[in-house]
C-alpha cells in the first residue's frame, strides 16, 4: 500500500508552513506491507509550524491531503482527502 501524506498542500512546495519534525519536509510517503491476520499498523508523525516571521500568509487554513494506493497498479484507495480545521487564535 502506498501512503502520502502532504501537509500545507495548497500551497508551493518551498512555502509550505508546516513541516514534518522528522526531515523537515512537507510531506510523507511510505510503502506499507500488509499482511492478513497482523495486526493494524500505525504511524505517528508530529509536524510544526514555521516560525511566522518565515511566511507571510497567517490567515489562510493549513489543507492536508492524505493518499492510499495499490502500488503499480494505479488503483488509488482513499486519494487525495482535503482536511481543514480551524483553530483558535494563536496571536500571530
């Protein structure tokens, strides 16, 4: 199973506001093995913020897309998923 995470998705790769902890980077991909009869699997990832003196844009939503696949088959299982929330104010 192919996975993709993409955090700040709507915005260009070099100014995205939101980073993975672990790379550094906007966005995650893994190829899963699933086998029946294991277990569940589950991944924690923990993402944060720029600093805001880094971006410009403070008002829009962070979207966050998230893809499951059969890889070499082309089959997208849950595919390009928007996921926005809005939070309180943070006083940047």
């Amino acid at each position: 199973l192919d996975v993709e995470l993409q955090l700040d998705r709507l915005k260009p790769r070099l100014s995205r506001r939101v980073l993975l902890l672990q790379g550094h980077q906007p966005s995650w991909h893994e190829e899963m093995t699933l086998t029946p009869g294991t277990p569940p699997q589950c991944h924690n990832l923990t993402a944060y913020l720029r600093d805001a003196a880094e971006f410009k844009d403070k008002l829009s939503a962070v979207a966050l897309s998230l893809s499951l696949a059969l890889p070499g088959q082309g089959l997208v299982l849950y595919g390009d998923t928007l996921v926005q929330a809005q939070v309180g104010g943070t006083g940047l």
